[in-house]
C-alpha cells in the first residue's frame, strides 16, 4: 500500500469511494469542491492506494494556524488492515513540517464504528467544544 497525494484527474473517482466509504449522507461533495482542494493545496488529499485501486482517504488540511482532519475513509473490503493509522501518521508527518501542536477531526456523533479508529489512534473527544454552523447557501 501506498499513501500519496490526491491528483487531479480522479476527482470523480475520488468522489465515487466516498459514496461507498464513508460514513454521513449531509455532505454536498461536488467535483468542483474536490478540485478546489487539490488546486489549493495539492498536498491536503492523502489516498491510499493498494493495487491501482483507492481503499483509503483523509484529508489533512493546514489553514496556517490549526491542523485539520477530515474525510476519514477506508474501504469496508479494508478496514481493521492498517489503512487508517497509515494515512494518519502520514497527516501527522504533513502537520509536523508546519509545527502544528494539536489536530482536530470531524468525526460524526453517529459513527461510532469511526470512534473507536479515532480512539485507537491517540485521539479523543473533546466534550467542552461544540461545532457551530451556518449555511452559507
């Protein structure tokens, strides 16, 4: 397996994983969303890659001030294999060379099977903070 940096022509492949994946039906992923990522940052979309086939994604964005981890994803044919910790520790490497001190990640309430990834791999809930949201569209 491989972890490497999403390209840009297999954003509609990269789409297609997240519908089988991951977890959560409130997301609008668009290509032109998933374009933008990878243009802005081409270093932010970590797949993993096993055999010319995508089992794993995450999203490791740097905003100059915290690291983020987003889009957590392995391939259910995949899970419980080392995917995840792999593309972990490579956002962990990424967020090293900004000196970032701390990384936060979305992790839905309802996920529970995503829980207990996140938890094996040193993280935790942070009860005293809520996420606060408003549409923009």
């Amino acid at each position: 397996m491989t972890i490497r940096a999403g390209r840009l022509d297999e954003v509609e492949a990269v789409l297609t994983f997240w519908r089988k994946a991951a977890e959560g039906t409130d997301r609008h992923d668009t290509a032109a969303a998933v374009l933008q990522l990878i243009e802005r940052d081409p270093a932010a979309l970590l797949i993993a890659e096993l055999d010319d086939e995508i089992v794993g994604t995450l999203i490791a964005g740097w905003d100059g001030w915290r690291a983020h981890l987003y889009r957590l994803a392995v391939h259910p044919d995949h899970r419980r294999k080392g995917v995840a910790t792999a593309l972990l520790n490579a956002a962990e490497e990424r967020f090293a060379g900004f000196d970032a001190f701390r990384a936060d990640a979305m992790v839905l309430d309802d996920n529970v099977l995503a829980h207990r990834a996140w938890l094996a791999a040193g993280y935790a809930r942070q009860p005293q903070w809520g996420r606060w949201v408003k549409p923009l569209r």
